[in-house]
C-alpha cells in the first residue's frame, strides 16, 4: 500500500510538474522570459487574454517604464499601443473590463519602479459601480499581491493558461490572430446595428448600475500615496458617443454621472499641490481632466442604416479609436495639433458647475439635430417595451481588499527615497 501511495504521489507531481513546465516554456501571456519558437509561440496572439491583467501587472512589477495609461477597453483600443510625443514614452497598460479596484491596485504596484513620473488614467462611472471587483486572471497576475515569484507560479499551475498556451500554438500554427475590433469598411447595416445593440445594453446597464463613494475612497488613498512619493497623477474623464451618453440621461443616471465628476474633481483638487518630481504635464501633483458630455467630436451622427463606411472616431457607442486617444494625449501635454477636433477641459472646482451646464447645452443643441431625434425615438421605443434593468449582485470592497491595496503603497516610498 505504501508503494502504491509513493508511486502515485510521484505520478501526480510528475504530472503537475510537466504542466507547470509547458505553461512556462508556451508562456502565452508573455511574463516566465521564455524563448519564443519559431512556427509555435512566436507571435504573441494571448498576450491580453482576459483583459491582460497578467502580462500588464507583470510589467508593472518589473518596472522601466516612465509613464503608463491605466483605464479600460476605452484605453486598450482608444490608444496606440505605443503613443507618441509623450515625455519619456508612455506604456499602454490598459485592461479590458477592469474597475477601480484594479487600477488602484495597478498604480500602487507601478510606483515601487523608482523611474515612474506619471500615471495618466481614464475614468468613467464604469470604474466606480458595484457590479464588478476583479476578473479571474487578476488573482493570477501580479496585481494580487505585487509578488512575481508566486505570480509565475499560479499562471503556471492555471488550468487558464494551459487553455492560453493551446490556443497560442493553434493560433501560430493556422495563422489565426486576435480578432480587432473594428474595420475601415462594414456589411450594409452592420455599424447602425452595432450602435443600436449597443445602447440598448447600455441603457439596461444604467438602470441597474449603483455608484460606490467607496470605490472613489479607495483610489484616493492611491492617489495620496503617489503624489506624495512625487508621482504625477493625470486622470481623464472617457468621451462616449452622444448616443451612450443620452442613454445614461434617458435611464436617469445623469445626476450620477454629474456626482461622480465632483467627487473626482474634489480628489484631485486635494492633491494638485504636490510637488512632482519630473512632471508630465503642467498643473501639480494631480491633474484632472474632462472629454466628456456631447462634444462635437462624439457628436458626430451615428452610422446610417445602410451605411458601410466606418465612423471617422468611434467604432461603437463606447469605444473611440486610437486618433482620438492619441489627440486627447497632445492635448493633456498642452499640445493639439491645430484644428484638432478633440475637446476637453481641466476640470477645478471653480469651473466644475459652468462645465456642468456646459454639458446640459452641448446635449440639447445635438437632441435638435437629426440624430438626436433619431435616438430619441430609439430610447422612445425601449421605455415603451418596458426595459429590464441589468441586475448584478453588489460586490462591495472590503477590509481585505483595502488591506491588499495599503500593503502595496507600503512598499513605495522605501525604493523611491533612492532616486
């Protein structure tokens, strides 16, 4: 029986072992260091499998970089994957379907790099409800705990990553590749479609959607950390399509959205007077910028029914293209091309309420429009079919997840007394 029990045990470890070692000789998401073989891994095509939270934390870990975009899917297809003009270059760091959980927990483990500057990231009432906390990979990645040994490990050991490493050899093999999101041109149809589908989920979302001040407490206390230890902070409010931005009107979430951008202005007003130590950008410690609410940019009338050529700045309702990334970019660095289309403004509690107003004019003059009226009709339609709202269970922070973010910014300032 004892043989039997020590074979098997060594059978089984075997096995793990041999699992662990191909998930690490693959390395779909790019963090074991691994030769890449040619005809087999060498085109990373899972490197941002869910979101990309392991590759990206695992940058972040290992440090280098001067500058990094944090934020959403609105940061991963809004911005070039390598942005120009920017000081120093700027890493693209941003993960699909992520919250400010995530992003408080990315900012902290990035300023343990002693050459990080500045932190530019996008926000929106997305980041900060309660209908999400953590995909799966971020308890695998680096993220979780700012250790990259023991992240190494669980991707390793991940049943995930044994399907990433699969479909990174199928992918290298058959010449398949990540699906880009959109096109230069459409079926008949297919964009008015995708806009249409698109605030309809929204809409439902918005009904459902609860805003967390906790969530904002949360990224403060980041924030603080940074700006004190000589980070530079730019936060940037997302631009949406005018249809996006009207569902959240329609589904009475305007005030939400007016709340949030005061609480936002009031946590970056609190730390604009930190002195960073090699700014980015003009304005102190903190700078907090808006494109946000009708601008003639995300104006511009959604697809026609049969139209086929791609929208020149969103691809969808929620998403912009790279262009406008990259122009909203120049513009935090005081640096627009001249005519750029895209518009913003440095938010302050002095201007707060006239740009509040500002918004509310900018969407009544764009409801007179044809496409106004076109979406009118469409959310029209949807109250009278009698929508549901998308209910999720609340996942609230708690004292573990504060603890983990707190456990990060200790280990901050001891690295970066020594710059």
């Amino acid at each position: 029986m004892k043989q039997y029990a020590r074979t098997l045990f060594i059978a089984l470890f075997t096995g793990l072992l041999g699992f662990a070692g191909f998930n690490a000789l693959i390395d779909p998401f790019n963090v074991t260091g691994a030769p890449d073989i040619p005809g087999l891994t060498a085109r990373d095509t899972r490197l941002y499998g869910d979101g990309g939270r392991v590759h990206v934390g695992d940058r972040l870990a290992r440090g280098g970089d001067a500058s990094i975009l944090l934020g959403s899917s609105r940061t991963v297809d809004g911005f070039p994957h390598e942005p120009t003009g920017w000081p120093g270059e700027i890493y693209n760091a941003g993960m699909r379907g992520t919250n400010i959980f995530e992003l408080s927990q990315a900012m902290a483990l990035a300023a343990r790099n002693r050459s990080l500057r500045c932190v530019v990231i996008g926000l929106d009432l997305d980041e900060f409800g309660t209908h999400s906390r953590a995909k799966a990979t971020y308890w695998l990645s680096t993220l979780n705990d700012g250790n990259r040994a023991l992240s190494m490990t669980r991707v390793s050991l991940s049943p995930n990553t044994f399907g990433a490493s699969l479909q990174l050899m199928a992918d290298n093999i058959g010449g398949g590749s990540p699906r880009v999101p959109w096109a230069d041109t459409y079926p008949a149809g297919a964009q008015r479609e995708r806009y249409e589908s698109g605030v309809r989920g929204i809409y439902g979302f918005y009904l459902g959607y609860n805003f967390d001040a906790g969530r904002v407490a949360l990224f403060e206390r980041a924030l603080d950390a940074l700006t004190a230890n000589g980070v530079q902070v730019i936060g940037f409010i997302h631009p949406l399509h005018a249809w996006r931005e009207e569902a959240l009107f329609r589904s009475g979430r305007s005030e939400t959205y007016f709340e949030m951008r005061q609480a936002l202005t009031g946590v970056f007003d609190r730390h604009a007077a930190n002195s960073p130590d090699d700014a980015c950008v003009e304005g102190g410690g903190a700078v907090l910028w808006d494109f946000s609410g009708f601008r003639d940019f995300a104006s511009l009338p959604a697809p026609g029914p049969e139209q086929t050529a791609a929208h020149p700045n969103f691809y969808e309702p929620s998403h912009y293209l790279p262009h406008i990334g990259q122009a909203m970019l120049d513009t935090l660095r005081g640096e627009a091309a001249p005519g750029s289309e895209v518009s913003g403004i440095q938010l302050e509690p002095g201007n707060l309420s006239v740009s509040a107003d500002a918004i509310r004019a900018r969407r009544q003059r764009w409801l007179e429009s044809a496409d106004g009226q076109a979406a009118t009709a469409l959310f029209d339609a949807l109250e009278a079919a009698g929508p549901q709202a998308e209910t999720e269970m609340p996942q609230f922070l708690n004292r573990d997840d504060r603890r983990s973010l707190d456990d990060k910014i200790s280990r901050i300032a001891p690295g970066r007394a020594e710059r």
